[in-house]
C-alpha cells in the first residue's frame, strides 16, 4: 500500500496502545549490496530491514561504546579529544545497528540476517555497511512520521484540518522545510481568494509548492554516521 502524507486519522486514545503493541513493524526486503568476485553480478540475495525502536536503538548504542573502549583498551576521558574512540564509536555504532535492523526474509520467527555484531565485522566490507545503513536510514524516514515532501492535494488536506482546529493537527510531524511549503501554499490560496481567481496559482516567487526529496531531514539513528574508509598505508 503507497503511503500519504495527508493528516492522519483520528484515533480513540482508549485504543492508541493497542494499535502501537500489535501493528506490524515497518519492514522492507531489499538485496545484498555484494557483487560475486568473478561474474561482477549482484549476488541472489535478500535481507528484510526493519525500522529499529528506541529500545533496540539504546541497546546498540551502549555495545558501540562497550567495544570501542575494548579496542583502546582505554576509557574516553571527559575533555580529550580522542579522535580514535569517536571513529571507532560511530562505525561500531553501524554495524550495531545493521545486524539489530537486518533479518532473514520469510525464515520463520523473523531471525536475524547476521548472528552477531563480532562475526558481521569480519564477513561484511565497511562499503557493504555502508550501503545498508543508507537504505536503513531511507526506508526509516519513508515508513517515519516526519514528513519531509506533500503534494498540492495532501497540502490541502492539511489545511482543511487546521481550519477545523489545528489542536487536531500534529504539526510536529511536518518538517521544517514542509511547514514552510505549507505556509508558502496558504499564502498562494489567501491571494487567489482575494484577487478571485478562483485558483491558489503559483506560489511567492521564488518558491515551490512541492518539496524536494533532496531536502534534509534527521531521521537517521542519532549520533550514527557512514562508515568512514581507512586511509591507505
């Protein structure tokens, strides 16, 4: 089913908890990003990644620490700049990431893809990692709350709902740059309404009525990064 980015329904509060504990997690099948190493054809594999919760995102973030401080055999102390621990820290942090979000498409029990975070770093290239944690982040802020791009309909939709009573709307669902676009499509319609166009018309120049794709958004896992590529000896 396409998702919308029109206002979301309301929903009786005595059922918000139920419908959070038993809707189905966001989910998507994607391919292995790892080419075999004499055809150069993209291997026949797949892995599901699903959107991680707060919880799990907790979890990897503490083993990201843990095994950064086992690699320097040497606790980050408050104030050093210890440049070492932070690269380490964030490429940890990916990769606990990675083997939480990644699991074995239609295997019953919906089993992880890697069987644990020590094995996935000595089989999985920093590229391979890479890859999939951008298709983590994107499929995160596509299933997300945080809308980032509307249509001109969807736009009107969510005016319509303000106009009802804007305590209804959760307006910090929008991002920066979709209040903005709607603020510029409000606009647009209060001077088609005083000129009598009877069509909001163009937006203020300058403007667009739909967002890009490209525009920026923090829906990735906080404080984790691409993995970043060793220099050369």
């Amino acid at each position: 089913m396409q998702q919308t980015n029109s206002p979301p329904a309301r929903i009786d509060p005595s059922d918000l908890w139920g419908q959070l504990t038993t809707l189905p997690r966001p989910t998507k099948e994607i391919g292995y990003p790892r080419r075999h190493p004499v055809t150069g054809d993209w291997l026949e594999a797949r892995v599901s990644v699903q959107v991680l919760t707060e919880a799990e995102l907790m979890s990897a973030r503490a083993a990201a620490d843990t095994y950064a401080k086992s690699v320097l055999k040497d606790a980050q102390k408050s104030g050093d700049a210890n440049l070492g621990y932070q690269d380490i820290y964030r490429n940890a942090l990916v990769v606990e990431v990675i083997v939480r979000a990644c699991r074995a498409p239609g295997m019953p029990g919906n089993p992880p893809a890697f069987p644990n975070a020590e094995l996935a770093r000595k089989f999985v290239t920093s590229d391979e990692f890479a890859v999939l944690f951008q298709a983590y982040c994107d499929f995160q802020a596509e299933s997300g709350p945080i809308i980032s791009m509307m249509t001109n309909d969807e736009m009107e939709q969510w005016l319509e709902r303000l106009a009802e009573g804007a305590s209804q709307v959760p307006l910090a669902a929008l991002s920066s740059d979709a209040k903005n676009l709607l603020l510029l499509h409000s606009a647009s319609r209060l001077r088609a309404l005083r000129t009598g166009s009877g069509s909001a018309g163009p937006p203020p120049s300058g403007s667009s009525t739909e967002i890009s794709p490209e525009s920026p958004n923090d829906s990735s896992p906080p404080e984790a990064s691409r993995p970043t590529r060793p220099e050369p000896s």
